[in-house]
C-alpha cells in the first residue's frame, strides 16, 4: 500500500504544513490538504500589470532601503516591478533582454541613483572651468527610459539628489517632472 503526504502553504506565516498520510488506493484527502490562500490574494496576483523597473545593480544600505520600499508602493498599486536581472533574465545579450522587457511591459519606471563620483580635472572646451564634482548615475539609466519613451510607455522618472542632470535626466530635455 502507498502512502501519500498532502502538504500546503500557508501565506500568513509563510510556513509548509504536512498532513497526515492517507492512502493512494482509497482516493481519500484530507479537507485540511487543499492550499489555504485567500482568495483576494489570488485575485491580486492574477491582475498585477508589468513594469519595468530600471536602477543600477550596485546600491548602498540606504538606496537598497528605498527600493525595496518602492518596490512595496509598487506592489499595492497592483503593478508588477519586473528587473533584469533579478526577476527575469534572458539568454540575449543585455540590450536585447532590456528591449525584450520594453515591448512587454505597460509602463517604466526608472530610479536614477548615486554610483561614481567624478571629480572632473580637464574639460574639451577650450578655456573652460572644469564642472564641479559631482555623483553619476549608472549608464543603463539612460538607454532604458529612452527605449520606453520611443516605445510610448508611461515612464516615472525618480532621481537621487546629487545626481548629475546629463542626458534623459535633464528637466530642459525631457516633457515631464522628474521626481528628486
């Protein structure tokens, strides 16, 4: 005779549960056997509508912080944050992944943050004071919010303070607020 063990998860606790064997030839399952997931849970994750959520890879305790607490915003306001690559990655090189996540997702999402700091020496403009130091943002920031505004999505551009203003992060080039 076979034995079965019905498991189940339970999302409160965040906890497996087993139940008691029963036996395969009488077809019997324990009422306890079937997953207690409420069913606006479900309901929740079935209508979640992808984003892509663009930031650098290398943060700070304090940048890690904020975006896990706007990935949370994100999620109770029934969006999908979608990463490369820690919720999807693709066998392509990257620009073909950042491409492939552009053309299915319904909007962006960009989160430009400190990485390097440049203390400028020399400019190419001839008797030109070299800019002030300043924080640089990564160089993907810049490509994947210009793919998804050829694209047509709705993006949400977020800036840490002191970052550099060059290029899509200009507030003179681009037709919206960004958010610092």
């Amino acid at each position: 005779m076979i034995k079965k063990h019905y498991s189940y998860y339970n999302p409160q606790d965040g906890k497996y549960y087993v139940d008691k064997p029963c036996s395969l030839r009488d077809n019997k399952v324990s009422p306890s056997a079937s997953p207690k997931i409420p069913l606006k849970n479900t309901a929740d994750r079935a209508f979640k509508i992808p984003v892509f959520l663009s930031h650098p890879s290398m943060l700070n305790t304090t940048q890690t912080r904020f975006l896990n607490r706007l990935i949370d915003e994100i999620e109770r306001a029934l969006l999908f944050p979608r990463t490369l690559p820690d919720t999807e990655q693709y066998p392509n090189k990257t620009i073909t992944s950042v491409r492939r996540m552009i053309l299915s997702s319904y909007g962006l999402i960009a989160v430009n943050m400190q990485q390097v700091f440049a203390n400028y020496t020399m400019t190419n403009i001839p008797g030109g004071t070299p800019p002030p130091p300043s924080w640089e943002g990564a160089p993907f920031l810049q490509i994947e919010p210009s793919m998804g505004y050829q694209r047509g999505l709705p993006l949400l551009l977020i800036k840490e303070s002191g970052v550099n203003s060059i290029g899509v992060w200009n507030p003179s080039v681009v037709p919206f607020f960004i958010i610092e």
